[in-house]
C-alpha cells in the first residue's frame, strides 16, 4: 500500500483553480519533491493532504489517501488522529508557526498528548527528547523557552522536533528552509536527511527551489498553475528534462560555479566613481549598541559591477544604505567622484528589495518614476511624460502604463519600474539592495538580464547587494563577502568562487546546494568534514 | 485583491457601502446632523423656542408637573414640556442635538490637529523633540479626561462662551492617543522603501512628509477619529449632566437628563427623549465608526481598538 | 528574567516622573486663574482679613516656583496652617487646607475614599468577568446566532453613556420592581452584607458599560490570533477546537485586555463619577463635584492629584503585567 495516494485532486477557492487534476503517489519512506514556482498551487496540496482545507469553504475534488486514511471521507476524529500521528507538517516560517506565548517543549508536548494518552510529566520528557535528537544542544534547559528566544535555524528545528513527536510515517515539509540562511539551510537539509535514513519515514517536500530539491528527495514533481508538468526521477527530471517549461526553469536558476557569460575585458584604466572609505554604522545606545558594519572600504569603478554577499545580520543592507546616502556613517566617509559627500544625490541611486513597499500605492507609477525629473527642476509636463514613457518601454513595460497603479502590476513589473525610476535620476551608479530575492526564478533570470543590458548600454557602476551567491556569481565582476558587518574577502567573482580564501566563503558556498543530486551527496560529506574542522 | 483602477477614495466607499449596518448608520447620523443644522426651521414649524417659560403649562401645586396627558403633549408643545419650567422639549432636543454634535466634532477636531503635529513632529524630528513629546503625550494619555475637565471647567469664569468651552477642554486633554497613532505610523511609513526612494529622487524633507507621509497617516487618523466622536458626546454629556458643562438655558442632553429620575412617573419622556437621543446618536456613531475603519483597512480593523502604541513588534 | 526588574524600575522612575508633571501642571493651571486666587480660595463668604491670610499662606506674593516648592513641601514633610484664633498642624502629606470647609484636604479625601475604592475594584471584578467571557463566548461561537446576539448587546452596551444605564436601572430596579431599596452606602466593616446589597447596583452601571468594551477587544483579539500561523500548526497537529480556543486563542488576548483595562481606567474613574453622583454615595467623585460647584481649589487640586496618582500607579501595574504576559516587550 502507498503512503500517499492522490488521483484527480482539485482544489477551488471561489472561482479560483489552485489545483487541477494533480495524481502522484509516495511509496513508504520514498521522497518527493513538489517543484513549482508561486502560484503554482504546490503548497494547496501538501494542506489538502492533512484535510486542512475542510471548513473553510474551499472546494475539493479528487480522492486523497494518507497512510490509509481516506482524507475526504474520514470523519473529524480520525482525521486529527491522521494529523501529527501519521503525518506531520513542518512550515515554512518557524517564527509564526510556533505560539508566541508557550515554551517550546510545552508546545510539543502539548501535541503529544493528543495523540498519546501520558501524562504531562511523560509527553514534557518525551518533547525534550525529540528536541535533543534534531541536534538543539542543552535540550532541556531550551525547552523552557519560547520561540522568540531561539534563533531562525533554532526554531525550524524545534518545528521538525514537533513534527517527530509522535513518529510519523509521512513528513510533509512546506518551503522548510525558504526563510533562513543558507548555511542554515544546508543544515535544515542534512538534519532532514539524517532522519529519514533513521526513521524510514517518507518525505513530501514543497518548494521553489530546484537545488533544495536536488538536495532531499528521490522524485520530482514539477508544478505549473495547479498541473503537473513532470514528474520522474530527481536525477532524471533535472539532468535531462524532457518538457519545454522544466528547461526553462532550470535555465533560469543561476549556477554557483558556472562563471559569468559576459566577463568584460576592460583595456584602459578603470575610473573610480564611488569609495567607501573606513565605514562604521552603529544602532543603539549603551549596552544594546550594536555595530552593523564595521570598518569597511570599498571602490566602485564606473562600468562594473561589484556584488555584496552575505548572510542576515550581515551588514550589508545598512552599507548599501550608507553607499546612496539614506544613512549617515557613525565614522568614515563615502566619496562620491573623489570628494567626500552627505546625504543623497542623484546621481547615486538604489532599487530596493520589496516590490510591495517599493513604489507608492497611492500614485500612479508614472508619478513615482516623473519624481527624480521634477525634482530637478523640470516643470514641462509634456517633456516629463515623453521622458517617463520612453524609461517605462526601456526597461521592458508599457508607455501607457503611466497612469496605472502598483497594485496592478506583478512583482517583477514593479521591479522594472524601481529600475525606471532610478534611471530618471541619470545616474552614474545603483546601488542594487537584494533586487531579485522577492521574484520567481524565471522573473529573476529577466531582472537580472535587464540590469546588465542597462549597465552596458549606459556605463552604469553597479552595486549588487544579495544573500544568493549564485545570483551574485552570475551579475558581478568582483565580489565582496560580508561577515558580521566587516568583509572578509575581496577579489575578482571568479577567484574568490573558484578559489576561496577565507574559510567563511568556503562554508557559504558549500552549504550552497547543487542542481546535480551526485554533487549534492558529495556536497554533503564535505560539509560534514567543513564543521568537524 | 482590488479591482484595477480604483483609487484610494473609491475603494472606501466601494467597502463602506458593502456593510449593511454601517449605511443604516451612516443615514441616521445624516438625519442628526441634519436636524441640528435644521433646529431653528424646525422649532419654527412648531412655533415654539427652547428657552421661554410657560408657567401656566405645569402644575405647580403638584410641584410642577406638567399638566395633560403624556407629559403635556399636544400639538403646539410636540413632545410635551419640560417639568417646572414648562419649557418646550421638542425645542429643546433639537437644539440639544446641536450642543452634541457641535462639541463633540469641535473637540475632535481639536484632538486631531493636535495629535497629528505632535505625532508627527515626534516622529520625525531629533531624538531629542522625540523624547520630550513622547514624555508630554504620555502625561496626557495618564490624565482622566473627566476628572481633569470637570475640574477645568471649574475654574473658567462663567463669562467664556460654555460649548466653546467644553469642546476646547476636551480637545486639549483627549488628544494622547492619537498622537500616539500617529507617530507610530509616522515611524513605520518612515522606513518604507517608497520613503527612501523619494528622497533619492533629491526632493526636501518637507515635500516627501507631506507627499508620502501624510496620505499614509490619513487611514488611522480618520479611523481613530470617527471613534472619538461618539466618545466626545458622552464626555459632553456626563458633563452637563454632572451640571459643571453646557449650562442653562443652553439645553443639551446630559443636562435634561440630572433631573430626570425625579419626573420618571410624571413626565416619563423627560427621561426618555434625551436617554434616547444619547443612545441612537453613539450607537450610529460608534457603528459608523466601525464602519469606516472596516472599509479603510479591513486587516488592521481589530488590531487597532488597541493601538496605543502599547503592543510592540515582536523582535527575533 | 534578569532584564524585567530594569524593566519594571525604568516603568516606576517613568511614573514618578508623570505624576511630577502632572501635579505641576493641575497646580500652576488651578493656581494661575484669572481673578483674585486668595479670594476664590477662601470662598464668597469670606473677609478681607481672612482673604489676606490665605494670600499669605498660599505665598501669593512669592513666584510661582516658590510657592510650588512650598506645596510640595507640605507634601513631604506637613504644614501648619493658622486659622486665626488656632494653629492646625497638617501632617504629611499634605494636600492643603480648604478653608470654606476648614477642613484638612487629606483627612477629607481618606474618608471617602474607601467608598470610592469599593465601587470601583469591585467593578473591575464584575467587568473583566463579564467582558472576557462575553468576548470568549463571541469567539467560540463566531458565524452563529449567539454571536450576532452578543455582538448586538455588546455594541449597544458601548453606546450607552454610565448615567443613562445607572438611571434605568435604579428607576426599573428600585423604583418600578421595588427589588431593591434605593442604594445607601454601609461600610464594609460594618456590615459586610448590606455594603454589598447596596453597592450591587452602583457596580453593575458601571461594570456593564465596561465589560461592553472589554468583550468587543477580547472577541476581536481572538479572532485575530485564530488567523495566525500558529493556530493553523496545532490545527494541523490534531490539537482540538477546545483546545484552541481555549489554550492558544485566547492566551493571545491577554495582553491586549490588561492593556485595555490601564487604557481604560481613567475613563472608568470617570464613570466612577457619575455613578456616585447618581446613586448619592459619598466617595470622592462626589465630593469633587461638589468642590467644583463651588469652587473650593484646594479640594479640586487635591482630588485630581489623588485620582491622577491611582490611575498613573494602575498603568505601571498594567505594564508590568504586560510584560509578564508577553515576554517580548521586556526585549523590545
């Protein structure tokens, strides 16, 4: 008998189709990854499977078995029983997923106890347990604090913890790793695999990302608006895709170690337009002062592109920041074409991270990119709309879309406006503060390409700041790591990819999964040797 | 999702019409309004003033009580008159709604100019004029407003014009909250992206506050605002009826209401009619209030009966 | 733990502070009327030689801050008053004379507090019983009759002003039904039983205006900690309604109802105000209305200081517990 059995499952929210038609089986302890982009409908399944959608007036079709329980037809009480018991989910945001207000090991406790008929004292024993076997070290002692006491990758394992409890048959995982660091993912990822190969339990794994998938599961399922596209073997599916649009996502995944196409080849001496000269940027006073970026130089020369990677926390927002001039440096300076400058001119600009708070929800997008123009001084309307119009069509969008708003556009529409936007201010460098992060790959891969068209056509520097080193591989012409506010190294994107220094770069870009699953196995053993140094 | 094209104002009268209660509120608080702007006219029709005596009207062997049936009703005196004095309650009350509504809009607007420079300034001025602002609000939010302006009205002479009066005390001790309101929005819209984008674009300080600040505030502003309303006229109202606020012969409901449990048995309107003007009036108030916040934002519409600043984000 | 004492002291050092503000504020705005203060003070009834002697004893020829030092002088340490023929000794602390009353400000206001102490606590009981489990009751029951029924009530509730609600009730209860006697205040220590039987009504007017607040904030906080993440984790671990509800739903409302309950207070001392005025209990509402109808400044200033320091002590309670509640905004 299957662990999972779906054939023909629809879900409906109102008029809405997530999901249309989607059959798939799990065998006991097999692994299947659920791959798509957003929208796709990838994580309406994995709560169809747990019946979590009854009651709340989406409709669903279909028939759906889990470790033998019929979903649609089981009566609540077997359900729940289903829930936890046999199949356990783990979500994407660790934070939000646990209550706020309980002790970690209450909260698993908790659970046990619904399951299980112990006493307190035995499920509160039975949560410090698990809580020790996914590697939280003094388990019993943490299991007294709440979530907002534990760090991100903390967190995420006390939700996997959780979802051990009761030992499970079926672990589905939604997005588990999306919301932390990569180096923390590589854990979340080898942590999984440890445990399956312990436990035997199955694994249904929902995400957007094809290297996580590469990295976990023996079987693929690609997603695209509620249907599957294909489905086979990892190995099969992303080494040799056989439809149009799995090779066209797998295109557009950026690879870590494949160097950038376009390396330029520059004859005469580089001008230096931007510098950073001994940056330091505090928050806070007294014994909460913290220092965000500390001592840190930089030159920007003009035509290049110069990517920041680091993990959170790692500065690198606050020095983008400083770079445009939104933050003033507690010490050092910024010289902007060989002076030293405070506060923001136009001609250093910045595209930002979040499409969604990006661009003024009450005006008119043709509005927002006209403000760099009239700002300047221009009052002629009609040369302001020439202007606005002829930036929207450069950077890939409609001349009438002047006068419409934010909220009628996609992610990645709004970004190209961000894009617009700043070059209405003719700048001679933009600071790039996590660009594509928020996008689907494929919206990612033309972001990019839009960039680097821009930069080319009209001699931008470019300041690439990102958490992705592949996508800082595939944009910039040297590289900057970023650690705990200060740069541990420096160099040339190729030498510091291909041959990294500094034993943090090594780290970061092992933990970095592979498209390739034989890689990824060899990825993992070296990181195991990397944390037994 | 919002249906392409509508702009904010739209929108919130596209939300605003889908709720059935709040419409029903929205019309009764216009027909308030209405019969205050309309009070002359209408006492008028009726032929009569609020303020004259009409000695012969009551009994004043049985201690003033107004002679006929119901309290004195009858088709010069519509709803009857006032005990002892004979004054006309039909009269009264519509110029009584006047009092109402007049106070508690001038009090509110006095708390919302008030509170939107202080939160404003607070937030985006120095550390310094933050400190000392914030410090003044919180002394502010921690004094009872009745007490504070029963005491106030106290001490004024009788000579200052009492509405007036009543709205400024109000006003100037009631506006805590929503300063608060504001300058914790003012502080979140402040970090935004658009925010920072506008000043990359090289416009001043001042031109990006009242271009992308300000429209942002408007939302908890107007929200909070519709909810001090109806809050204003109880406070009014508790006044005069604690006989320190709107004073003889102005009429206003609180007043009509300290004497009233005397004449229940006697003239039951004289209790009935004020009470019940107080209630619908709040009531379509407070629902139209719910209403508005409902339509501007219906995600935060629970969260912010509470905004006052006290919760805070949660930090990892 | 170890950053909640801070916590609670910078709470305790913020009001002092406020309590400092506001007694300079209620002092220089009652102290710098308009017309003659010493005159005011002493009352209409008063003689140019006695008039004098107030001015002297408020130290109305010495700038404001001297005579504000002076005023919190006695405070701290007492003061002598002379009256004329005799020398009255007001200990520490000291709110002041009024002369219309003669009558020591602190002996007047210790007298009545324990009736106003009474209506109110014993409110606050009735009210954040009442409220809560109105606003469970809401939540548990949401999209059903009950819900709406207890939505109507509770709005209507909210709409209704303490003294509207007070008058039905005495004038149902006590006048038409005869259920009741009208209320007489009896001391607690004397007679346990009759200070609760005439205290029943003066609780429920305001206890039924209050809760009314209290169960919208409770329903609506619940509602919203049911749309969060977590609930949807232990719906997805098995974890019954009951127990959502219950455990995790309604731990969410918490906080926002001790918040509401400091927020409120003041408006609630306010209420307190009215009810003894309708219901003619002698506590400290009604003797400040009656100070404020004739104007007897020193029990005016004395009263709103009293007031004025039970509701900023109660917001330090509120924010301690707060913080008890959710660990969070000790980091914060």
């Amino acid at each position: 008998m299957s662990l999972v059995n779906v054939t023909g499952l629809t879900v409906e929210f109102g008029s809405l189709r997530a999901v249309d038609g989607l059959s798939f089986r799990l065998e006991q302890g097999a692994a299947l990854a659920l791959v798509g982009e957003s929208g796709s409908g990838k994580s309406t399944v994995a709560s169809a499977l747990l019946g979590l959608h009854r009651g709340t007036g989406a409709r669903v079709g279909g028939s759906i078995e889990v470790a033998g329980v019929d979903v649609q037809e089981a009566p609540d009480e077997a359900l729940r029983r289903l829930r936890g018991g046999k199949a356990a989910m783990v979500f994407q945001d660790p934070l939000s997923s646990l209550d706020p207000y309980y002790a970690i090991g209450d909260q698993i406790a908790e659970v046990y106890r619904v399951h299980t008929r112990v006493s307190r004292r035995a499920a509160r024993a039975r949560a410090v347990e698990v809580l020790d076997r996914v590697g939280i070290p003094d388990a019993l002692r943490r299991s007294r604090s709440r979530p907002h006491e534990f760090s991100g990758g903390m967190r995420q394992r006390a939700l996997i913890a959780m979802a051990l409890a009761c030992e499970p048959d079926l672990l589905i995982a939604d997005e588990p790793t999306t919301a932390l660091d990569v180096t923390v993912q590589a854990q979340i990822l080898d942590l999984l695999h440890t445990l399956r190969q312990e436990t035997g339990m199955g694994l249904l794994l929902v995400t957007h990302d094809v290297g996580v998938a590469a990295e976990s599961v023996d079987e693929v399922l690609v997603m695209r608006h509620g249907r599957a596209v294909e489905h086979g073997p990892v190995a099969a599916v992303l080494g040799s895709p056989s439809q149009p649009y799995t090779r066209d996502l797998l295109g557009a995944v950026p690879r870590v170690d494949a160097p950038r196409a376009a390396a330029q080849v520059r004859e005469e001496p580089p001008e230096v337009v931007l510098e950073a000269r001994g940056l330091r940027r505090e928050f806070g006073r007294g014994k909460r002062a913290f220092t965000a970026v500390d001592d840190v130089s930089l030159t920007i020369h003009r035509g290049e592109t110069l990517g920041v990677v680091g993990e959170s926390g790692s500065g690198k927002t606050t020095l983008g920041r400083m770079l445009v001039g939104l933050l003033e440096p507690t010490a050092g300076q910024v010289r902007y074409d060989g002076h030293a400058r405070v506060g923001v001119r136009p001609a250093v600009q910045m595209v930002f991270q979040d499409p969604v708070s990006s661009l003024n929800p009450r005006r008119s997008v043709g509005e927002s990119v006209a403000d760099p123009l009239r700002a300047r001084g221009e009052s002629d309307e009609g040369r302001i709309r020439e202007r606005v119009r002829e930036l929207l069509e450069r950077v890939g969008l409609e001349a009438a879309h002047y006068d419409r708003y934010p909220h009628e556009f996609s992610g990645g529409q709004r970004q190209r406006v961000g894009i617009a936007r700043a070059l209405a201010a003719d700048p001679r460098v933009i600071v790039c503060d996590e660009p594509v992060s928020a996008l689907d790959v494929t919206t990612q891969a033309q972001v990019v390409a839009l960039l680097g068209e821009l930069q080319r056509e009209l001699g931008l520097a470019l300041v690439f700041v990102a958490h992705d080193l592949a996508v800082v591989r595939q944009v910039s012409d040297r590289v900057a790591v970023m650690r705990r506010g200060r740069i541990v190294e420096e160099g040339p994107a190729d030498e510091v990819y291909d041959n990294p220094r500094d034993p943090y770069t090594r780290q970061l870009l092992a933990a970095v999964p592979a498209l390739d699953p034989r890689i990824a196995a060899q990825r993992r053993s070296a990181r195991r040797e990397l944390a037994t140094l | 999702m919002s249906a392409p094209g509508a702009s904010g104002a739209r929108q919130f009268w596209r939300r605003l019409r889908t709720q059935r209660a709040a419409l029903v509120a929205a019309v009764v608080v216009a027909l308030l309004v209405l019969v205050a702007l309309a009070a002359p006219l209408l006492t008028a029709i009726e032929g009569q003033d609020p303020t004259t005596y009409h000695p012969s009207l009551v009994d004043s062997a049985r201690g003033g009580v107004p002679i006929g049936s119901f309290g004195g009703v009858s088709a010069e005196h519509w709803l009857g008159v006032e005990p002892q004095t004979g004054r006309d309650l039909f009269a009264r009350l519509v110029y009584g709604a006047r009092v109402s509504l007049g106070v508690a809009l001038a009090a509110t607007v006095v708390q919302v100019v008030i509170g939107v420079v202080v939160g404003v300034a607070a937030a985006l001025g120095n550390q310094w004029v933050d400190q000392l602002l914030s410090r003044i609000t919180d002394v502010i939010v921690a004094m009872p407003l009745m007490i504070m302006s029963l005491a106030l009205l106290a001490i004024v002479p009788s000579s200052f014009p009492r509405p007036v009066l009543v709205a400024l005390v109000i006003g100037l001790i009631a506006w805590g909250n929503i300063a608060k309101i504001v300058r914790a929005q003012t502080l979140t819209l402040k970090e935004l992206d658009y925010v920072s984008a506008a000043r990359l674009s090289g416009w001043g300080s001042w031109r990006v506050a009242r271009r992308e600040l300000l429209p942002g505030i408007a939302a908890p502003v107007i929200t909070y605002a519709a909810l001090l309303v109806p809050t204003n006229i109880t406070v009014e109202a508790a006044l005069s009826f604690l006989g320190v606020g709107v004073k003889p012969p102005t009429p206003s409901w609180g007043q009509m209401l300290t004497a009233a449990d005397v004449w229940y048995q006697a003239a039951p309107q004289y209790l009935l009619l004020p009470a019940g003007a107080l209630f619908v009036t709040v009531l379509a108030l407070t629902v139209l209030g719910d209403g508005v916040r409902t339509a501007l934002d219906p995600r935060a519409a629970s969260r912010l009966r509470v905004g006052t600043g006290r919760k805070r984000e949660a930090k990892a | 733990m170890s950053g909640f004492g801070g916590f609670a002291l910078r709470r305790l050092v913020g009001a002092v502070v406020t309590l400092f503000a506001i007694s300079v504020i209620v002092y220089v705005v009652f102290y710098v009327t308009p017309g003659n203060v010493a005159q005011i003070t002493c009352g209409p009834r008063c003689s140019p030689a006695q008039v004098q002697q107030v001015a002297e004893q408020l130290h109305l020829g010495d700038p404001l801050y001297v005579r504000y030092w002076h005023f919190l002088e006695g405070l701290v340490a007492g003061q002598d008053y002379s009256t004329g023929t005799s020398v009255q000794h007001c200990s520490a602390p000291c709110l002041g004379l009024s002369y219309q009353s003669d009558q020591q400000v602190t002996e007047l206001i210790l007298a009545k507090l324990p009736v106003s102490l009474s209506l109110v606590f014993g409110s606050m009981v009735l009210w954040l019983i009442l409220g809560v489990g109105t606003g469970v009751l809401s939540a548990w029951r949401r999209g059903r009759l009950t819900e709406r029924l207890l939505t109507g009530i509770t709005l209507a509730g909210v709409a209704t002003p303490v003294f509207v609600i007070g008058l039905v009730l005495m004038i149902v209860v006590c006048g038409q039904l005869q259920l009741l006697p009208f209320p007489q205040y009896v001391d607690f220590t004397d007679d346990p039983e009759q200070w609760a039987w005439n205290l029943l009504l003066p609780w429920l007017s305001l206890a039924l205006i209050e809760a009314a607040a209290f169960a919208r904030l409770t329903r609506a906080a619940m509602l919203e900690t049911l749309a969060e993440d977590h609930i949807r984790t232990f719906r997805a671990y098995g974890v019954g309604e009951r127990s959502v509800i219950g455990r995790h739903a309604l731990r969410g409302a918490f906080a926002p109802v001790i918040a509401l309950n400091a927020n409120n207070f003041g408006s609630a001392v306010g209420g307190a105000v009215l009810t003894e005025t309708l219901f003619g209990l002698p506590g400290i509402g009604q003797e400040l209305v009656h100070a404020v109808n004739v104007v007897d400044l020193p029990v005016v200033v004395g009263m709103v200081l009293v007031i004025g320091f039970f509701v900023v002590v109660a917001n330090v309670v509120a924010d301690v517990l707060y913080a008890v509640a959710d660990r969070r905004v000790v980091l914060a």
